[in-house]
C-alpha cells in the first residue's frame, strides 16, 4: 500500500486511462491526465482544472493577526480589505525565503494563508514560533480542497455553475461564501498560470461532486483536466516562482525578483534588516531568463558560465510549449544580467550559447522575446 497523500479526488483519477501520477514531495499527484502539451495549450487557448488540493491552508484569527501578519511577511496586509487577496512571502532573518504564500482577509480579525505544500509544517511551525497577543493559527489543510479553473473560458464555464457575479470580481478579490456547484466555496479570481482563471476552496467532502460537474459543464468549452506538468510550464513562461528553484533559504524575495511584494517602508518584518542591506548595496545575484542559442534545453542545476568562469545555475527550463523556444531561468552573479548578455550553459559537459532575454517569456495576448 502506498504511503503517499493523496487529495479528496485521488479516486476520480482512474477516469482517465492515460493519467500518470508521480510523488511529488510525498503526495502522489498526476503529473498529465492526457499530455502535458496538451494540458498546456488547452489552458493558454481555452481551459484547464487542476487538483491542487495538496496546498496548505492555515486560518489565523485574533484581534492582533493583522499586526501578527505584518511581523511575518513582506507585503502590507494593511492594505488588504475584507474579500481581497495578496501574494507575499516570509523571511528568515537573513533574507532567505521559508516560503511563498497568499494571504486572504476573511474579516478584521480572520485570515486565511495559502502555503506550499511541502513547506506545511515547517511554515505552522515558524508562525507558532512567532505568535504574539490572541492570535490564534489553525490548519485546515486536511479539510480543504483546492480546484483552480485557469484560461480564457475560465469565466464562462464557472459562470455555468455559480450564481456569483463573477464577471464583476477583480482579480485578486474573492468571494468568501460562494455557491459552486450547490456547495459552499471560496471563489478567489486568482492562479498560477499567467491567464485569467479562478480558484475553489471547499470542504475536502465536496470537492469530487464539483470537480465532475464542472468538467461535465466545461467540455463545450474545451475544458479538460491538467496536471503537475502543465501548471509547471505555464508558470515558468509567465514567470511565476516556485519554492525550491527560483525560492528558497538562501534566495531572498530581491534576487528572484520580487521586490514589489516587498514594501520595506511598512514598518518591522522578519527580514527587514537583511533586505534593506541587499537593496542598498545591490542584490549579488539575480533571477533571468534566457535562451539557448546553439541546440539544448536548461534543465533545473544546469551551470551557467560567463568569460570561462561558474556564474550561476539555471533553476528552471524547458522547450516553451507556446513558444516552441528553448528558455530557462537562472539565478546568476548580478554583473552578467543585463538584457542581451552572452553566456553558457553546461549540458551534458558541453557548453552551449545563450543569452539573457527579458522575462516573463509569455503574457497574455502576447509573447515576450
């Protein structure tokens, strides 16, 4: 019997005859359903649905969590009102990244944070270390399921199954008491894939009845369901992070790129100190993308080169499905990240040609070189 975690619609899986699932930080997950391509192309062109159930759920409530909240992370949840999401991360002292996380204002004094999947414990852990006042943290990660619906028809199909006035609700907004295929959820106009789309938090119960009546609603539309592999290159051609590549420990939120989510005029944070050091002295290292002249594709720990000396690695790559072009993201010294820029990637023992090209490499409506 496996040991692996498994979402509330692991059962729903044998539907698909050609669905391949992997262990994906100990959940066992489809990484395609019909072809990553394929999944792809139906999220860029019509839609897609992703079982995202893994992803951790943490409910903070307390006359003090918005206070608590600006202590722990990089953005200014003061600025949040009642129904309005924000993407933010938390900080070691150091600058390093524990995690890339959403955060949702339920009411004044309940919010609910959107945490990696593999980073569950160690995330709960650091903010009970760090809790002050009644602020009170309860994980109802086990409980909750979480379907995102991403792509152009995204709208059109949810609007199919809610009542909700979803073409009015702006992105990064939500509606926390939504009806979704006759169950309660949270309706959130966000995602991880560069396109228009939402996402359902429901009860782990409900989610199987909502996952098929959505598909069922969806197929004239294009719908179909994607899996790991999909939302892997549509967020790296939109140039979303993931934790653990363009984030981690050692890579702060400033050298992957994200200052904007990091407001250090808001007052102390865990971090603070670290990040306003980088940002006066320039960051050493910084996130880029490029492309591969000579024949090859990146791949994630590929050595990247300049003037025959180690300058950093690559931490994604791929052949951009919607581009057809050889692209990758790496992290390297900040001297050698200018636009246009000639390096070399090491694949296989070989170096091979590319330059750094401006990121995201895909926004919607169009392409960037």
């Amino acid at each position: 019997m496996s040991s692996l975690k498994r979402t509330p619609l692991y059962p729903l899986y044998a539907d698909f005859p050609s669905i391949r699932c992997i262990d994906f930080g100990g959940w066992d997950l489809p990484v395609q359903f019909h072809g990553i391509v394929r999944e792809h192309e139906a999220v860029r062109r019509q839609a897609g649905l992703f079982d995202v159930s893994h992803m951790g759920e943490f409910i903070v409530t307390g006359q003090y969590a918005e206070k608590f909240l600006q202590q722990m992370v990089t953005n200014d949840v003061s600025r949040l009102s009642v129904g309005q999401a924000q993407y933010t991360l938390m900080c070691y002292e150091s600058g390093g990244t524990v995690d890339d996380l959403l955060v949702y204002k339920l009411s004044a004094d309940q919010f609910m944070l959107v945490v990696n999947a593999s980073n569950i414990d160690k995330d709960l852990q650091w903010l009970l270390d760090h809790l002050i006042g009644d602020v009170v943290i309860e994980n109802v990660s086990s409980e909750t399921a979480l379907l995102a619906l991403q792509g152009p028809e995204a709208a059109a199909i949810l609007s199919k199954v809610t009542d909700s006035p979803i073409d009015s609700l702006p992105s990064f907004h939500f509606i926390h008491q939504a009806d979704v295929c006759g169950a309660p959820a949270l309706l959130s106009r966000t995602g991880y894939t560069g396109e228009d789309g939402f996402e359902i938090y429901c009860a782990a119960s409900d989610a199987p009845a909502i996952w098929k009546e959505l598909l069922a609603s969806g197929e004239p539309n294009g719908l179909i369901p994607a899996g790991l592999g999909a939302r892997d290159t549509l967020r790296f051609e939109a140039r979303l992070p993931l934790y653990g590549q363009e984030l981690s420990k050692s890579i702060s939120p400033l050298e992957a790129g994200l200052g904007f989510f990091v407001k250090l005029d808001k007052g102390s944070f865990i971090g603070r100190d670290a990040l306003v050091l980088q940002k006066n002295e320039g960051v050493p290292r910084k996130l880029v993308g490029l492309e591969l002249i000579d024949r090859g594709i990146p791949r994630s720990h590929y050595p990247v080169y300049a003037e025959g000396s180690l300058i950093g690695e690559v931490t994604t790559g791929t052949q951009s499905p919607t581009l057809k072009r050889n692209l990758g993201l790496a992290l390297i010294d900040a001297a050698y990240a200018g636009i246009n820029t000639e390096v070399w990637v090491e694949i296989r023992g070989k170096h091979l040609k590319a330059q750094v090209v401006k990121t995201p490499f895909y926004k919607k409506g169009a392409a960037q070189s």
